[in-house]
C-alpha cells in the first residue's frame, strides 16, 4: 500500500525576505542624499592666485572648504548655508580682519581648537590634527588679506 502525499507543512510556505526591500531603500536614500548634495553644494571659485603656489594655505583652504563652510560660507563671510538656520548672533565674517575673539596667531588657534563657549563656533581640535588647524587658521589670515603670520607655518607651540 502506497502512503499518500504528506500534507504540506505550515513552515515550508514560501515567504519573501525584507532584505531586498530594505536594501533597496538604503540605496534610494543614498542616490536622493548625493541628487541633494549635489544641487545644494556651495559652488567653490577656483583659489584666489596668491594661494595656488603655496601648499600650506592650500592645505587651509582645504580644511576650510569641508568644515567651516556650512558656517563661514566658501568667502568666509559668514554666510554659509547654516548660518540662516540659526538663530541668535551673526556667524563671524573672516573677510573683515575684525575677530572679536582676537587677531594673534594664538588666538586664532585656540577658537578653531576648542570653539567658543556660548556660541555656535564648534571646537575642531578633537577632529583636525594640529598641521591642519594651522593651515586653517593661515587661511583665515589670507582671507583677511592680511599677511599669514610665519609663526603659523612652524610646528613649534605658540
């Protein structure tokens, strides 16, 4: 006597994984985060002349450009994409020479090393290595158009 065909088990229905739809979501967010970045990135002018030969403002420039932007704007003006967004006291205009937190070489390096307390500027020296808070801070000068201090191109402490 033949036995008949077991009936089918309850766990073997076939049902279809969330992984390719969670997969597919994180990549349509990824494509909508670059289409946005994209079209909302600050354009960037070419370096001003006086800067292209000189690697250390270069290295400035660079800093500049990927982290104080969003705030500073890509002249140092102030006017950054964020700065609308806060409220409160004007984001500070670098262009101006005029630094209420102080124009020394010092001065300069302790505000982007550890920002200002009780305002918007964030300190830097936990994400930039001290080359790089240098050049940031020489760049600072050079969009002042004021000449960049030689003390800041030394490793040597201030």
């Amino acid at each position: 006597m033949s036995n008949p065909d077991p009936a089918p088990s309850p766990v073997s229905q076939t049902t279809s994984s969330p992984l390719p739809w969670i997969l597919l979501g994180l990549v349509l967010m990824l494509v909508s985060g670059a289409v946005g970045y994209l079209s909302f990135a600050p354009e960037v002018e070419p370096p001003p002349m006086e800067i292209r030969d000189d690697d250390f403002l270069m290295e400035g420039r660079s800093v500049f450009l990927t982290r104080c932007v969003p705030c500073h704007g890509t002249s140092g003006k102030g006017n950054g994409p964020l700065s609308a967004s806060f409220g409160g006291e004007q984001i500070g205009d670098l262009t101006d020479g005029k630094w209420k937190h102080g124009d020394k070489p010092a001065d300069v390096l302790r505000v982007i090393r550890v920002g200002v307390p009780g305002s918007r500027m964030a300190a830097w020296g936990p994400l930039l290595d001290e080359a790089q808070i240098r050049a940031v801070a020489g760049y600072c000068y050079a969009l002042s158009r004021q000449p960049v201090p030689e003390s800041l191109r030394k490793a040597e402490p201030l």
